[in-house]
C-alpha cells in the first residue's frame, strides 16, 4: 500500500491531460491493429456462436473476469443466451452448469492463468467447443481453444506497463465485434431488442404505436352529414377534443378539432361535420416507433393522430400525452 503523506499533490493539469490523451491514443492504435488483423478465426467464433444449441458460457479471472461479465451481457441482450461463470468457482461445483450443449468463451491476456485449468479442462473433457480470447498464440489457453482470437501485440497504456488498460479495452472490443456479428447473422431487430429491454428509457423508445393508442371502441367518429350538434356531442363524450371524418368506405376523410370549432363559430349549428373537418388529416399506422409518431405531432404542431390501417380506415388514437408519460420523448 503507498503510504500517505502530508504533503499535499500539486495538481500539473496539462501533465493530467497529456497523459489522458495517450492513454486514449495507447489503445485507439491497439483498436486499429486489431480491426486490420480480424481473420477467418473470427469468422470461426462467430459461427460456433451461431451454431450452438445451448449457451455461450464466459469465464476469465480479475479484470478479465469483469471484461467477461460484460460480454456475456451484452451477448444476452442481444438475442444469445449468455452468462458468466466464474473459474475459482467453477472449479468447486459450477462446472455443472456447463453442458455438452453450450460453448465457452474464455479469457486471459497471459493464457497462462492458473485458476482457468479446471474449466479448460472441463470443455476437453466433455468436447465442449471452446472459444480463447489471449495475447498469446502459443499459451496454454489459445494451445487448447478450437478458435484462438489473439489480441494485438501493444503495450498496456498503464504509465508503468503493467496494469491491465490496453489488453481488457482489445478483449472487450472484440467481445463487442462477436455480439455484433452474431446479431447482423441472425438478422436482429430493434424490435427483438425491445424484447430484452422492456423497462427504462431504452424500453419506451422502442414501443410501438400500437402499445400506446387508443382502440377501435373509443374513437369519435363521425359522417359526413352528421350534423355539428351531434358531432360536439361526440367529442364531449370522447373526450380527446376531436373527431375524425370517415366516407362511406370507413376511411378518414378529415378531422375536426377544438380550434376547428372556434373558427367556425359562425352558424355552427346549422352546419354539418363535412362543413367543418380539415380535409388533409396526418396519420400513422400501428406499427411504426411511438417516438416516430411524436416526432410527427411535434412537427405538425398537434396533439392528437389517429392510426389507420391500410385501407386508411381509423382503428385508433395516439395522444402526445400517451407517449410522454410513457417516456417516450
């Protein structure tokens, strides 16, 4: 441990930024080497990903241990069902959650770590294809893996060489490569990702117009020759302040707002919907992004769209209001 002492640091702020930068600058060229050197053993991992019939099982210790925790989330929430074992303890009881039907990913810069033999062992025990992620082609883990992923030959970017900076930033960009990969394989969709993200921010920018809207029951639909007494009276009902316009096909031919009754107060009541609806209504359909539709109303300078199918007859309602207290925003 290094000893406190009294004396307080003097802060040299252009030596902290100096040294932020190469840092940064350290594993940007290790990135780049890596990316210029991505080979068919790549494209080997990726296929014995996409070909398992189980789960990706992550396994690496200290640092690599968290780079591991990492991918194995990212590979679950992107559609590959992933988890993270951790070696000591697999080596005292959790290797029975590795099966014949899984694969392993497993890391060590070194690929020399003592505490990963039992699970190496365990994948050539029991044939379990296995996937080595080092910096040593010719260690004992990449000796072992059926696909060895080396990482690029390039200095830590710890100031003394030895911390762990440039090898878990290479081994977690390439955890990310093979997540990506895998997903543009499997053609993976923002709406299969809503399926792992249903909660929080990220949930609510991938719902639908159609979790939102208002249904078919509750719409304020009129004809054309309903006259405007009975046309309030259904907007009063309603509640929405408006009502859309359908022709004799059922589909919408207008809408009348609140701002529609206001500029029509001449004779109002004499009059009939057809006189009164703003013939060029927006719409949406249900399955387009809510935030997609809000961003319509926002343009559009309204508060209201009504969702049509595709013979443009009206099958819901989307109120800017839904899709704010939904988060959508």
């Amino acid at each position: 441990m290094i000893e406190s002492s009294a004396k307080p640091v003097i802060l040299d702020p252009a030596r902290v930024l100096a040294t932020g930068a190469e840092v940064v600058r350290t594993e940007a060229r290790a990135l780049q080497t890596m990316a210029a050197e991505l080979s068919d053993d790549f494209v080997a991992a990726v296929s014995l990903i996409l070909q398992t019939r189980g789960r990706v099982v992550i396994s690496g210790m200290g640092k690599s241990g968290h780079i591991a925790k990492k991918i194995a989330a990212t590979l679950a929430s992107t559609g590959t069902p992933a988890q993270f074992v951790h070696p000591a303890e697999a080596s005292h009881g959790d290797l029975g959650m590795i099966t014949p039907q899984d694969i392993c990913i497993v890391l060590s810069n070194s690929g020399e770590t003592p505490e990963l033999a039992d699970i190496i062992a365990h994948t050539r025990r029991f044939s379990i294809p296995m996937i080595g992620i080092g910096g040593r082609r010719n260690s004992t883990l990449l000796k072992a893996a059926d696909v060895a992923l080396v990482l690029p030959d390039a200095p830590e970017a710890c100031i003394i060489g030895m911390a762990p900076t440039t090898s878990t930033t290479a081994t977690l960009a390439l955890g990310d490569a093979l997540a990506v990969a895998v997903m543009d394989q499997r053609g993976f969709q923002k709406e299969n990702f809503r399926s792992f993200h249903p909660g929080g921010k990220l949930g609510a920018q991938l719902l639908k117009v159609e979790s939102l809207m208002h249904g078919q029951d509750e719409l304020p639909l009129v004809r054309e020759n309903t006259p405007m007494t009975d046309t309030i009276l259904v907007m009063t009902a309603k509640t929405f302040g408006i009502a859309g316009l359908v022709d004799d096909d059922g589909a919408l031919a207008g809408v009348i707002t609140d701002g529609d009754l206001r500029r029509n107060m001449m004779d109002l009541m004499a009059k009939v919907a057809g006189d009164v609806a703003y013939r060029q209504p927006r719409s949406v359909r249900p399955d387009i992004m809510a935030v997609e539709a809000l961003a319509l109303m926002n343009q559009s300078k309204i508060s209201c769209l009504f969702v049509t199918d595709e013979a443009l007859r009206p099958i819901g309602l989307l109120r800017i209001h839904d899709c704010l207290r939904a988060g959508v925003a």
